[in-house]
C-alpha cells in the first residue's frame, strides 16, 4: 500500500496548512477593512491642501466658496472629539460616517447641498473662525467661512 519512500520523503512545504489560512485570513480582514472605509467615503485630499494653501496664494481675504469647485450650502465645521451621533445631529441626517477629527489641531469640514453631503475634508483648525463647542454650520456668505490670512514672515 504504502512504500518506504513515500514515508521518508520530506514535504517541500511542511507549514502551507498554518501559514496559507493565516495569510488569507490577514488579507481578506484588511480587504473588508478598506472596503468599509471607502463606503464611508475618504475625506478629500486635495480639497484639503487647496484650502490650506488659498491664504498664502492670495493677498486678500479668501472665501471658501472660492476655493472649493462645487456648490454647497452649508459648510459644518466640526471640532475634535465630537461622536458619530453628535455629528449626525449637528448636520440634521444620519450621516454617521466620520466623526471629529482626534487632533485639536484640525477640524472637519462637511461640506451638504440640499441636505445631502458633497465631501469633507480636514483642515487645520486655525484656517477657519473657531467652531462651537458642538459645531456650526455656516453659509457660503457667513464671514465664518473667510480663510484666515496667513501669517506673514
């Protein structure tokens, strides 16, 4: 039935069976994980740096209705540490897909027309006037959406 070569033939791949589902298993919980984050949508990068950089482009005050290349009603701006569900209530729909950003050096700006949101971004926090303790939502005519003029050197 069995001959002797069979049984002292070393195996080429003596821990595939370990290693093989380990492997998988690793690969398909990042896959799951990015693909739930994309679901909650990716903050716009280069929206981001577009508004960070508008006041050292420009000498006079900027709007951000100027730098952005869509239109938009309401610009929430969003402190760090807020939830998920203050976020929510704060926009006045169940978004739910990011909350405040964990640095007090920056905020989140949720950018909705017709009470759907567009995109957000994260910007640092001393770009735009300072937010409420819980947040604001601020029109494209409000001078709270006035880029802060850079510091000059």
């Amino acid at each position: 039935m069995f001959a002797r070569r069979d049984v002292e033939r070393p195996r080429r791949w003596p821990l595939a069976w370990v290693w093989g589902p380990f492997v998988g298993g690793v690969l398909a919980i990042v896959a799951i994980t990015f693909l739930l984050r994309a679901a909650e949508g990716f903050p716009d990068i280069e929206l981001g740096a577009a508004i960070e950089r508008a006041p050292y482009v420009q000498p006079e005050p900027v709007a951000l209705d100027s730098v952005t290349d869509f239109a938009w009603d309401l610009a929430c701006v969003i402190p760090s540490g807020m939830s998920r569900e203050a976020v929510d209530g704060l926009l006045g729909l169940p978004w739910g897909r990011a909350a405040g950003p964990g640095s007090p050096d920056e905020v989140l700006v949720v950018f909705e027309r017709d009470e759907t949101v567009v995109t957000h971004v994260f910007v640092p926090a001393g770009i735009l006037a300072p937010a409420a303790p819980g947040g604001d939502c601020r029109g494209p005519d409000d001078p709270g959406t006035q880029l802060r003029q850079a510091p000059t050197t």
